[in-house]
C-alpha cells in the first residue's frame, strides 16, 4: 500500500486519485478550486464519468481525502502526482500550472525531512521533467532530485467516458524515472495491476510515448477524413465501404482458427467524421508540433493533420449548404455537443465552430446533446441559439439535422422523423445511421 498525493482534481486526477483508492492506497487530492473542491468533498462528481460517483462515495472520507493544501498532502504520503493541466498557448505548451505545483511540492518536500518521490501525470512535451521540473523542485526545496527526492513520469493514457475502466484495466503501464530507486516506487504504486504490461524508462521516453501515441490516432483520423472527402468529390463511392475493405486488412482484422474475425481496436480512428477535439489530441499535436519547431524540426506530416483536422468544421458547413442550398434562414438542429459520446466535456468541440458558422451564415440552430447541454451552454455564452433538452423537441420544424457526435441516443432519429410530411436533411457527421433510414440523408464520405 502507498500514500499517494495527487495535485490537481480534474479529470485525470480524480480518477486516478479515486481509482487508486480502489486499488487499496491511501490518496490525498489536491485541489485549489474551491467550488471544485466542495464537490468533491461533499462526495459529488464535478463531471460526468460513468463509475466514478460510486467509487467516490466508497472511498470520500476513507481512502480517498481532498483538500486544499498541498503542505498537509505532501507530508502525509510517501509520493506525489502532478496531474494538472497542459494547455496549448497558441506557440507552444503551457507549463505554467506544472511549474508552479512544482513550486508548492518543492518548498513541501522541504519540509518533509523524508525521502519523497514527485510524478508528472499531466501530459508534458520530452525533457520537461528531467529539465523545468527537475529545476524548479531543487529550487523550491533546496534537495537534489536523484540523492534526496525521487523524480519521474507516469503519463495517463484513459479516454474520457470510459475513464474509470480505462485506469482500472490499462492496455499498459508506462513507467519513467531518474534512478532505480524512484522506479522500484513506481512499480509498487502499480503492483496491483497484475498481467498488465509495465514499460520502464527514462522520463523523456516516458513522455514522448504518450504524445507518439496521441499523434498516431490523430494522424488516423486526419487520413480517413482526407480519404473521405475524396470519395465524395470522385461521386459513386461510399467511404465506409472503402474503409470497410481497408479494415479486412489481415494488419486490423485479427482471424482466430475457428474463422472468428476479431478487429483491431484502433480501426475506430479509421473513421471518418467531423474531425477530432477534446483536452487531448489538439493541443498535444499543436504542442509537439512546436516543441519539434523550436528544436528546428520542421513535423510536416503533423501539421498537415492539424490543418486538415481545422477544416472539418467548414467541410461539414459547405455540404449542409449544398444539401439546404443556402443556409440563411434555415433552421438547423446540431445533436452532439461534447466532443465525444459518454462525457460532457466540450473542450475543443467541433460542435462549436459548425455551430458559430451556421449562426454566421444566417441560419437558426437548435442545439443538444443527452448531456452536455449546460455546460456548452456556458461555454458558448453570447452565441444566439436555443437549446432542447430533448431529441424529439430539437428535431422538431428543422429542415435540417447534423449529427456531431456519436451518440447513441440519436440512434432514435429515423423513429422520430418516419412521419414527417416535409423531412429534413440529415447529414450525418459520424456515419452513425443506416443511410436509408431516413428519407433525405448525406453524410461524410458518401
Ligand atoms: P483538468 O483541467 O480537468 O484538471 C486539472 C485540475 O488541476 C483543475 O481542477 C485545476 O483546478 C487543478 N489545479 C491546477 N493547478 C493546481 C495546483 N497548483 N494545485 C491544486 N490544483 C491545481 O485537466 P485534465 O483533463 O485532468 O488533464 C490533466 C493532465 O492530464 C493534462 O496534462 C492532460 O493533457 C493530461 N491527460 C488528460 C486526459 C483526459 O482525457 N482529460 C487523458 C490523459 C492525459
């Protein structure tokens, strides 16, 4: 058993914080947003993540404590996680958050008088640890990283709505640290994941693994969309069957003896579809774009997934104009506001540019999502649009539909427009429904 610290109780920390209470640790968050923080406290959730409400009230109070001070976290455990966020600032990663956490865990440490190991979790570009971390933890506590303090990086790889499974079953465990010592830590802290690969290295390695697996999907993504539109602009061929045939591949279809066909997992970013966003794959490949840029490493190939990716909300628009001819006046309900089913963060949504677009181009939309409604409704503040709570009250009088986001919920859609007199376009940006489901249908690719 170890007693973890963790700075930071947002995504990322809370499920790793609760999970690994789970797990049999005694873990102590830190958070410094107060709202936050009485959330937590009060054995609430601050967002949605199937699981995690369950596993909190289990362990609020027990082994699972919050609180504000990083001090009275520090001096209560033998190891802390930075799990603090890592935006993108237009140039290049935003370390602030992370530096001043090291700041406060330094002059913590400093105190301590025990040895203590220090864990980035947030997802930093190659080198911060060993280099900005390193330095402003010596600074702060005046000890040396590697004789008194252990140092490394433990990058989280759990995709939001499935996040509490994701950290409780880890395709793999990837372990970065200066010395032995911190590593032997590390290793303990994971014990309990029994058959679950564990990768050990340096903490530059570490790091650059998880922007290396991030750049990967998001390059996968780019590529279909590229293709995609393709078969759009030739006419006569439908995308989904290309990637239909591409999937067959013996590289993604894995044939058991029996002529059982399992597919490989990573043949859902062969998908096309309105473009990917969230906390995660735009700002990592902009911020390992321009870590490569300062290094006078031109990453063409990622950038051009970047800029592919920028144009899918203007794809999705040009296709809606056609489809309506002309969007101003036209009534168009937008279903799907969280960047991907089963959360409601919206963080870098493609729901919002194709929203300001349609309301720039004259149009009147109807927003919903099953449930992130408030939240974009506070994120998209000052945008003039109506929001439905309901599937059936937003596709009530529009002439068109366009799906975003795959949620299964809109799988109801043909139901609920089978009667119309006058049926709306759908356009379907997920390639979600069978296309002769409803009677006036596009979507991507097709
Ligand atoms: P988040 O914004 O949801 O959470 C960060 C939290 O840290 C916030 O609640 C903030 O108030 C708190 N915080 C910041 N500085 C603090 C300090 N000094 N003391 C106490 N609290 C502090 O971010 P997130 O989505 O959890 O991401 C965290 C990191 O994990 C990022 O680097 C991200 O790239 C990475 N990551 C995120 C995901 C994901 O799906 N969200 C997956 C893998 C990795």
């Amino acid at each position: 058993m170890s007693r973890v610290s963790i700075i930071g109780a947002g995504y990322v920390g809370l499920v790793t914080g609760v999970c690994l209470a789970e797990k049999g640790h005694d873990v102590l968050c830190v958070e410094m947003d107060p709202s936050k923080l009485e959330t937590i406290r009060s054995g609430r959730t601050p967002f949605h993540e199937a699981g995690l409400p369950e596993l909190l009230q289990r362990h609020s109070g027990g082994r699972f404590t919050a609180t504000a001070s990083v001090d009275e976290a520090v001096h209560a455990s033998d190891m802390t996680m930075i799990a603090v966020g890592t935006p993108f600032d237009g140039s290049a990663i935003d370390l602030s958050f992370v530096l001043r956490a090291c700041d406060e865990v330094g002059s913590a440490i400093k105190g301590a008088g025990r040895y203590h190991v220090v864990v980035v979790k947030s997802t930093v570009v190659p080198g911060t640890t060993v280099g900005p971390v390193r330095e402003r933890l010596e600074a702060a506590s005046g000890l040396h990283a590697g004789k008194d303090f252990g140092l490394g990086a433990n990058p989280e790889f759990l995709t939001e709505g499935r996040a509490v499974d994701d950290f409780l079953h880890p395709d793999r465990i990837v372990i970065g640290g200066i010395d032995e010592r911190t590593l032997r830590v590390l290793a303990e802290l994971y014990a309990g994941f029994a058959g679950v690969p564990v990768i050990r290295t340096n903490p530059s390695t570490a790091e650059m693994i998880k922007y290396a697996s991030n750049s990967l999907l998001a390059t996968m993504i780019s590529f279909s969309n590229e293709i995609a539109d393709l078969c759009s602009a030739v006419g006569g061929i439908d995308a989904l069957d290309v990637m239909r045939g591409v999937h067959a591949s013996a590289y993604l279809t894995v044939r058991d003896g029996a002529g059982g066909a399992v597919q490989a997992p990573i043949a859902s970013f062969l998908e096309a579809g309105c473009g990917f966003g969230g906390s995660c794959l735009p700002k990592d490949v902009s911020a390992l774009v321009a870590h490569g840029s300062a290094r006078g490493l031109d990453m063409a190939m990622l950038r051009q997934v970047l800029a592919i990716n920028r144009a899918r909300p203007a794809h999705v628009i040009a296709r809606l104009e056609r489809g309506l001819r002309g969007l101003s006046g036209k009534h168009v309900a937008v279903l799907g506001l969280a960047f991907k089913p089963d959360t409601d963060d919206v963080r870098e949504s493609p729901a919002f540019p194709i929203i300001r677009d349609l309301v720039d181009a004259g149009a009147r939309v109807t927003a919903h999502d099953p449930i992130a409604n408030p939240v974009a409704q506070r994120a998209l503040d000052g945008v003039a649009i109506e929001y439905a709570d309901a599937l059936a009250d937003a596709v009530r009088d529009v002439d068109a539909v366009v799906i975003v986001t795959r949620w299964k919920q809109f799988e109801a859609l043909p139901a609920l427009l089978k009667q119309r007199p006058n049926p709306p376009l759908v356009f379907d940006g997920r390639r979600m429904l069978d296309r002769g489901a409803v009677a006036r249908y596009d979507g991507i690719g097709l």
